[in-house]
C-alpha cells in the first residue's frame, strides 16, 4: 500500500467511526480536491469498505496496526467471554486473508454483535417484511436486526429487536407474543405497534389495539395513537400524537414536522448509503417541515439545499457537505 492509499484508508476510518467533525470534513474536502489521484483513491478505499467484510473493513492495514487491535482487545478483559472469543475470531480470520478490521473492537461491538445473533436483518435504506407466524408480521426498517425467540416446542412466540426499528402487526387472541429490547419488554395479541432502539433510549408507538410496555418493574399500557420513550433513568410520560406525527417510514416516506434541521440531517443519514454533513452551524435548529421519498433522499437534500441557500460539495463515496 502507498503513501496515498494509506491516507485514504485513514480519511475512510474516521468518517465511518463517527467522529467526523464539520473541520474534518473541510479538509477531507480540501484532500480530495488536491487532484484526481487523491479522489480516486478516496473512492477506491470506500469501495473496499463496502465489499469486503461486513464488520467494516479494509485490506492493507500493517502488521502493527493489527498488533495495536489485538493489544485493544485484551486491555478490554471485561468484557463477555463469548464475545471476545467471536472477535478473535474474526480478527484470525481477517489476518488470514490479509484483511483487518478497521475499527476497534468496541466500535465493532455493537454492529459485530447484532449480524452474529440476528436471523434477518437489513442493510442501509433496505426494508423488508416477514410473516413469522400466520397472525404476526414484522416490517423492519432500515438498519435492523431481529432474533426470533420460540417456546419449549419450537413455536415462535416473540422477538429481540437487537437494533434499529421495527413495526409489528399481529392478530392472536388469547396467545401473548412479546418483543424484547435492550431496555423494555413488550406484550400484545390484537395490536399494532412500532418500536426503535436508539443510542439515546427506545421509543414504542401503538398505532392499533393495545400493549403492555415493561420497563425496570414498571409498567403501563398504551392504546392507538399513544407513544412513550424511555431510557435506562426510566420511562417518560405517554404522549398522544397527532396525525402529522405518526411516522410513515412503512410507506417509503419521511415526514418532518418543524422538525430541525440537524434531526433531519441525521435521520436522513439513517437510510441513505454514504453521509450527509452539515457545516451551516447557524441553521442546525431551524425547524423542517416536509414529506420526503425515501427511494429519492438525493431529492431531499437538493430541497434542503434550496430551503436554506446552502452549498453543496459532493465527495466520492456518497459523501455531501452542506455549507
């Protein structure tokens, strides 16, 4: 790997850790305009993410980094034995093939983890409906995975929402099924209803029927139209929502009521390959209001653009700066 191949392998692994800053992203700007050969080779470490590990990963790194990785993990001992033992694993079979991971292995944890015990799961701006039983269907949205948890004789009786959001619908009287997440547990037979893992807490949403929501010993009920959000502090008071704010993401739409532009910034990141940075500071707060395809976000970002007479810069890689 030369000179130039290294630095886009490094531009690459901090986008993707998450800690691109609006600095960062001039410069990455400015790195990638200093001629075709730095563009080229931005592209070509992206198109390696994307192809080769699922865990997000590159081909090239040197001997010394791997050894950095593997000096990471075992600083970690704290964490699950089963856990360590799956990453090694990886990291092995990486070094094999002379590919390794570029995050560490906490950065990989959570994403590592969920494709391990996941049965269906879906990628970026992917959906996809599944008819576990003849009276529950699960609709994930993009970026989720589920387990399917059965009985003692092997039948389906509910799921773990790993990550990302689902919307289920079942029709079973008399016959529980319960959807567990990191935080809470969930338990209907004549309902419809939403929930989402995010880093910030969960959020559930009846929009049929009726449910029973349990969280830390507490409990509480919601009926259609009826939404709580809690954390590990707890649960929120239940709100009911209007009609502009019932979600509409199973229809392929984004909807934003005044919503800001920074929130909207980020929920387009969650279906759109590549990411969306925002460098106008002085409109992170200004209220959005709107209805968005979500096969056409590219659409949505060109009306952003107009809305807040903003700049556009467009990087390899699906990479959008807003200035």
């Amino acid at each position: 790997m030369n000179e130039l191949e290294k630095q886009a392998h490094a531009w690459v692994r901090r986008m993707r850790s998450g800690a691109l800053r609006p600095r960062d992203a001039r410069a990455l700007a400015r790195w990638c305009a200093i001629s075709t050969a730095h563009e080229e080779a931005f592209r070509a470490a992206q198109q390696k993410w994307n192809d080769l590990l699922p865990a997000a990963a590159l081909a090239g790194i040197d001997d010394s980094e791997l050894a950095m990785l593997r000096a990471g993990r075992n600083r970690r001992n704290q964490m699950d034995a089963g856990r360590r033992l799956f990453l090694g694993g990886v990291l092995a079979a990486s070094a094999a093939t002379g590919v390794v991971l570029l995050y560490s292995p906490m950065d990989l944890l959570p994403s590592i983890t969920s494709a391990w015990q996941a049965d269906y799961r879906t990628a970026t701006g992917e959906q996809r409906s599944i008819s576990l039983t003849s009276d529950v269907i699960v609709n994930m949205n993009t970026r989720s995975s589920i387990a399917v948890q059965r009985a003692g004789m092997g039948e389906v009786d509910g799921i773990r929402l790993l990550e990302g959001e689902v919307a289920v619908q079942m029709e079973r009287p008399g016959r529980p099924f319960v959807v567990a997440t990191g935080l809470g547990r969930l338990q209907a037979d004549q309902a419809s209803f939403e929930v989402r893992v995010r880093e910030s807490g969960e959020c559930v949403t009846c929009t049929a029927g009726s449910l029973r929501v349990t969280v830390a010993g507490m409990q509480l009920v919601l009926h259609a139209n009826q939404q709580v959000v809690y954390d590990s502090n707890g649960m929120q008071p239940i709100r009911t929502l209007q009609a502009e704010q019932v979600s509409t993401w199973g229809s392929g739409i984004l909807t934003f009521s005044k919503t800001a532009l920074e929130e909207v910034i980020a929920e387009i990141n969650r279906y759109r390959p590549g990411r969306v940075v925002l460098l106008a500071g002085a409109v992170r707060d200004k209220p959005v209001s709107g209805r968005f395809q979500i096969r056409d976000l590219d659409g949505a970002i060109a009306q952003i653009q107009r809305l807040f007479h903003l700049d556009v810069k467009n990087l390899p890689g699906g990479i959008v700066l807003l200035r």
